[in-house]
C-alpha cells in the first residue's frame, strides 16, 4: 500500500495532482539503456512513484562511468557490477514501494517485443542510432508512445514520440546515419547535460502517463554555449514514412537492408561487423578524432584505421564500413565497442 505522504509535493502540483498521483502509481515505464541518461530517468520514475519500472542494459559499471551516471559508485565498479543490477539496489532504497526490475540484456530485433510489450511508456536511455530504430518499430507496432533522448559532448536533444498523433523517429531521421557518428567515447560528455536531458526525458514520461500534454517540439540545446532551438514537429509526418505510414517494420526485419551482421570468426578471438546498408567511412577524420580523445595507438591508412580501446581489444574499420573487433568473440561484447566508437 502506498502512502501518498511520499508524494506529497507532487501531489501539490495541481497539474499531478492526487488523481495523476493514482495514475502513477498504476503506470508501467520500460528504459532502454542504464548509463548517463538512463540513470537520471530512473531515479527521477522511481521517486516519482511510477509503480512499475523495468531497465534493460547490456553492460556493467566502470570506473569511467562515474563521472556521469549518478547511481553508480567506486564500489559497484569494483565489483564489476551489471548496471540493472546496481541500479535496482540503490532505487529499492530510494522507494521500496516501486516495483523495480532487472534485465540484463542486449535489446534487439530478437528480444525487443517481449521486453517491451505491456509498457505504458519507453523512455530512451541508450547511445546509438540503431537501437533508437528498433524501439521506434517497436513503438509504433504496439502502439506505445517513447521519450526520446540524445546527449554528446555539451549537446543534446530530446523528443516525444507518440504513434498516431506525432511524428515517429524516422519521420523525423529518415535515415541511419552513415559512416562514424560522434560519441562520448570519442568526443567526451559533460554531466550536466545528461542530468539536463535526462529530466526532461523524465518528465515527458510523467506527462504521458498522467495523460497532460507533451512537449510539441523536438528540443535542441548546448549548455558550453548557452544555446537552445525548438523544432515544432508536430506537422512533421512524412506522408510517406516505411514505418508509420506504410508499417514496414525494417528494423525488425531480419532480411531488412537495414540490418548488420554479426559473425564470430573462427579461432581468431575476433567478431566481423558488416552492415549491409554500405557507408563509407572518412577514416583520417576519425583516426584526428580519436586521438584528440585521448584514444591510443591509432594508426591509419588508405585502406583502414585501426586502434586499441583498451588493453585486450584492438578495433579495425575499413573503408567500405566493414568492422573487425578483435581480442572478444562475444558478439554482445563487440555491439558493445562498436556503438561505442560508432554510434551505430
């Protein structure tokens, strides 16, 4: 039995109120992705009451997550903790009346449906383009409104996505970006723009489930240089859209074009990534780019550019857009580096 006491100043907010409070504590919020963004939004549902709260993320805690993902300490980094599962020990002491649930897990074409089937709201805490995809299939599919969100370097950006009535996510991005995107791997973050960004993701969350309306625009703002830029996108449907025109689930899709292979290549300790929609990647722009982030050993040439994130694993991009991880044959563990330093 929940005491409404906990919620007293929200329930104060006469746009909450006692009624939206009730519709909170009845509501189910599914978040995709447990680092910076993630962590905010999290917090933010689970001290707001929202009754059932499911993460899913495919990593653990490290110590360079610290400086940005605010439920994380030194301790959970050295017990090389799964993200869900010290997120979930540090939101049960917040407020044990939520329901809070784990879910290790890399979300993808094959699991997405079950993991986000039966939600009220998806609110996006992930790092790359092509998980955004799947969720916005997913999205439209069941009809289950998401909360947009993107954070890198001092930028960010956030959007509501509600099948029917707005624009979805490729409306608005047509198309998977092409050759290497920035990242924080590459280009860095600063925390107080996932704490910015995420909140608003948070509160477009509270704003769907208590049924108020929602931020009309796609929000744009730059907290190093004091900038900002609304995007009124509710007239933005493109009339012609694969996905919520004509329902074609692409990314979904198996056979899709959209999709990217992944194969364990035998007894080389190594995975080959090759997306099947062909870009080209501008290698000595990467090659400035990863050294400036303090990437080491980056050596590139007319034909690749290769590198070495870590100690045990070196990458190698080609130019076609073909990536070879080596030093793991895990695949979830090569989307893991490729998202990383791709933003794909």
């Amino acid at each position: 039995m929940n005491d409404l006491n906990r919620y007293s100043r929200q329930v104060l907010f006469k746009p909450i109120g006692e009624e939206g409070q009730m519709k909170l504590l009845n509501s189910r919020a599914v978040i995709v992705g447990m680092g910076a963004l993630g962590t905010i939004i999290a917090n933010h549902l689970v001290r707001s009451g929202v009754g059932y709260v499911r993460m899913i993320d495919r990593d653990l805690v490290e110590l360079s997550n610290l400086q940005r993902q605010s439920l994380y300490d030194e301790d959970d980094a050295a017990a090389n903790l799964p993200k869900v599962i010290a997120a979930e020990k540090k939101l049960k002491k917040i407020n044990s009346t939520v329901k809070v649930e784990p879910i290790i897990a890399d979300l993808n074409l094959d699991n997405a449906e079950e993991l986000l089937t039966g939600f009220d709201v998806i609110v996006d805490g992930t790092d790359n383009f092509s998980t955004r995809y799947v969720i916005n299939d997913i999205s439209v599919k069941l009809g289950i409104p998401w909360v947009y969100g993107g954070a890198v370097s001092s930028r960010g950006m956030f959007a509501v996505i509600k099948p029917g009535e707005t624009p979805c996510y490729r409306c608005l991005f047509p198309e998977v970006p092409t050759g290497l995107g920035e990242t924080c791997d590459t280009i860095g973050v600063l925390s107080p723009l996932t704490d910015i960004i995420g909140s608003f993701e948070a509160v477009e969350a509270i704003k769907l489930l208590v049924g108020a309306e929602h931020n009309p625009n796609l929000e744009q703002l730059d907290i190093w240089f004091s900038s900002t830029l609304q995007m009124d996108i509710s007239e933005g449907r493109n009339p012609e859209c694969p996905t919520c025109v004509h329902r074609q689930f692409e990314f979904l899709d198996r056979s899709s074009n959209q999709q990217t292979a992944y194969a364990v290549l035998c007894g080389r300790d190594t995975v080959q990534i090759n997306p099947r929609n062909v870009q080209q990647f501008d290698l000595p722009a990467l090659a400035k780019r990863l050294a400036q982030g303090g990437v080491r050993k980056v050596k590139v040439n007319s034909f690749l550019l290769r590198f070495y994130p870590d100690d045990q694993v070196s990458m190698v991009f080609f130019k076609d857009g073909r990536v070879l991880v080596h030093g793991v044959d895990d695949i979830t563990q090569a989307r893991k580096y490729y998202s990383q330093y791709s933003g794909s």
